[in-house]
C-alpha cells in the first residue's frame, strides 16, 4: 500500500527512472526513498507532494525550485541499505549521513587513502573490532559536512579533519538524542544522531544553538 500510494507522488521523471531497476526491491526502495521526501517536504511547506519540483547545484545538491516554494527550507537525504534518514530545516543549512557498519570493508587501507593522516593513524592503532565502528564514525562525518557546505564528494575527505574527541559518547546518552561532537572553525557543527547499533550518523549544521528533533517515520500520521 505504502509503495503505491508513494509512486502516486512521484513526477514522470521519477517514474521513468525508477523503471530501470531490475531488481524489484531496489525499484521499491526507490519508490519510498523519493516518495516520503515528497510526503515530508509537503508537511513543513504545505505543497502538494505531486508539485513539488527540484533543481540541483553544480556539486549535485537538490533544493527546491525557487518558483515552487519562495520560503526558506533546507533538506538533505541519506540511506544506506534499507534505512532512510533525512534532515530539515527551515532556518539552517543541514548536511546529513548514514552508514551501515560493514565488518568486511577494508576500513584500514581506506582510511589510509581518503582520511587525514591522524585520523587514518587513530584506526590503525584501534583494535579490530572498535576500528570498524570508529571508521564509519570518521565517515559519516566527513560525508555529512561535505554535504551540509553543498560540495559533496567533490571535496577532498583529507582536506579537512572532523571533530574526533568526543566519539564514544553515545554509550552515556539517551538513545533518542543527538549529542554535540565538536565544530568545524565554529562555523559548521556536528551531532551525532541515535540509530540502529548496526548503522551510525551525524548531522552536520551552521549553527550550535539548534533545536533538533528527532522522529521515527512510524511514529508520523502518513
């Protein structure tokens, strides 16, 4: 029921791609994926799902049409396997990632080729089993700033290094908050966001002073 009440949202342009998909569960996840941002967006904007219209930056970031919604609102999207996460708001611009803790990725050699040298070193001297929570930890932040400047992967994960100290915190936190991780030259703020034991997050904002809201798909009147 979700997957065709969602492709009824969907623009032409969205249809037609997510025809291409061979495999019946990537078409479905597709389907989702771009239909509850739709749903979403027209909670916070009051369009309607099926008029909402995107434009991309140069570096591949969307937003919304200028025509189509004069206000301010910002978004981002991440997903990794079949979780969702997504971010909103209407006064900041936000950056978002999800990862799934994949234990056979050769997190060491990547580390070595994309991090910094002193986040690569700190995965290498981790042991095995904390290395691999560690790099995606390193890599949800990296990907969620490059994400909230609106350069994406066209900027270099070496170029800069993320706020590293305070990585283990979650363990001291309510599983329904975000913490504070550190910033990056008191302009862009990381946080990290609870999810699946499997999977790690971080939201990245220009701001230290946000309210942030945290809400489980379920728990929303679809």
């Amino acid at each position: 029921m979700w997957q065709r009440s969602m492709e009824s949202i969907l623009s032409a342009q969205e249809i037609s791609f997510s025809k291409r998909f061979k495999d019946p569960a990537k078409r479905t996840l597709y389907i989702l994926r771009n239909g509850i941002l739709r749903w979403l967006i027209h909670k916070y904007t009051t369009l309607l799902p099926q008029n909402i219209e995107f434009c991309r930056t140069k570096f591949g970031k969307p937003f919304l049409k200028s025509k189509t919604w004069p206000g301010f609102i910002r978004f981002n999207v991440s997903y990794s396997r079949d979780r969702l996460l997504l971010a909103f708001s209407r006064k900041y611009f936000v950056g978002i990632d999800l990862e799934y803790k994949n234990i056979e990725f050769p997190v060491v050699d990547i580390a070595s080729r994309f991090f910094t040298a002193a986040e690569a070193n700190l995965i290498k001297t981790d042991n095995e089993t904390a290395r691999i929570a560690l790099f995606f930890k390193i890599w949800v932040l990296k990907e969620a700033y490059t994400k909230a400047i609106g350069k994406g992967l066209f900027l270099p994960l070496d170029s800069f290094e993320v706020p590293i100290g305070k990585l283990a915190v979650r363990n001291n936190v309510s599983c329904q908050e975000s913490v504070s991780l550190g910033h990056i030259n008191k302009e862009w703020y990381f946080y990290d966001i609870p999810v699946d034991p499997q999977y790690c997050a971080c939201l990245v904002l220009n701001s230290n002073s946000a309210i942030i809201r945290i809400f489980d798909l379920h728990s929303l009147d679809m």
